[in-house]
C-alpha cells in the first residue's frame, strides 16, 4: 500500500494558485478540501483529500 503523501498549506496554496488569505475565507465559508491539524499545531493536507476536491470542483463546473 502507497504511503499516503501530505501537502504543507504553502504547497496548497501554490497549487492553488491562491493567498492564504483567500484559502482561509474560503475554508470559513466551509469549501476548500479536507485539512488535518498535526498535534504541534501544523497543518496538511492530503494529495487524496486535494485532488477530490479539485474534482468536486469540475464536477460542479
């Protein structure tokens, strides 16, 4: 089984093409994809979690 890949949020947001500003308002009005909180306070992102949401994203387009 492939190890599972996590994206820091720098990462995602170039990816994204987005500030983090943005990426923030985003995730306040409940869109964006799935984040994990690492116990020292970090965030990632999963390449899973992402790349479902960028498909939710075309789905809806």
């Amino acid at each position: 089984m492939p190890k599972q890949e996590y994206l820091k949020l720098p990462a995602v947001l170039e990816e994204l093409e987005m500030s983090r500003a943005a990426f923030y308002r985003m995730r306040a009005r409940g869109k964006g994809p799935k984040l994990t909180k690492l116990p020292n306070g970090q965030i990632r992102v999963s390449r899973a979690a992402l790349d479902a949401w960028w498909a939710s994203c075309e789905a809806a387009a």
